[in-house]
C-alpha cells in the first residue's frame, strides 16, 4: 500500500466524560489546550447570546470552562447542544494535546 487512511470522528456522546475532563483539566498547563478551551468558551457563548431570549432561558448557566463543563452534572438541568458542544471541545482538546 501506498499511503494509509486516518479518520477522526467527533460528537460522540454515548460515553460519560465527566472522567475524561478530570484528566483534561490537569493537562491545562499546555498552553495550546488552554487557549483552545478559553477560544472555545467564548464562541459557546457568543452562539448563546445570538439566540432569542426564551431559547437562552433554557440553557444552563456558566461563567467559564470549568462551569460550562460541570453544567452536564447529574442534577443540574440538561441541555443536548451545551452536551454536543462540551464533547465536541473534549476530542479536540484531546487531540490538541
């Protein structure tokens, strides 16, 4: 064979990823995962101000990436596109790394 094929599939949320964070988290001091997680925090919430008033409403509140994270915790109220998004920086974080 000439060459190999390399394939990423992102959006995967069949799997808690309340761990995989904890481990994220800790690789914080990498400056290139850090910036793409503040980068990431901040377009979140810029798309979540674009919405009408009522559709913001239903969205769980955060005021950084540790709360936009900790937003999916068993109690709090969920929200598929915050899981989506959330999951969505998990991997690419992940590959970052």
């Amino acid at each position: 064979m000439a060459g190999h094929l390399k394939l990423a599939i992102f959006g995967d949320q069949t799997c808690d990823l309340k761990p995989l964070w904890k481990e994220l988290f800790e690789l914080r001091s990498n400056p290139y995962v850090e910036d793409f997680l503040v980068k990431s925090y901040d377009a979140v919430r810029n798309e979540i101000w674009k919405l009408p008033l009522d559709a913001r409403n239903s969205i769980p509140r955060f005021n950084n990436v540790n709360d936009l994270i900790l937003s999916n915790d068993a109690g709090a109220k969920r929200c598929l596109a915050i899981d989506t998004a959330t999951s969505c920086m998990y991997e690419l974080a992940t590959f970052i790394r």
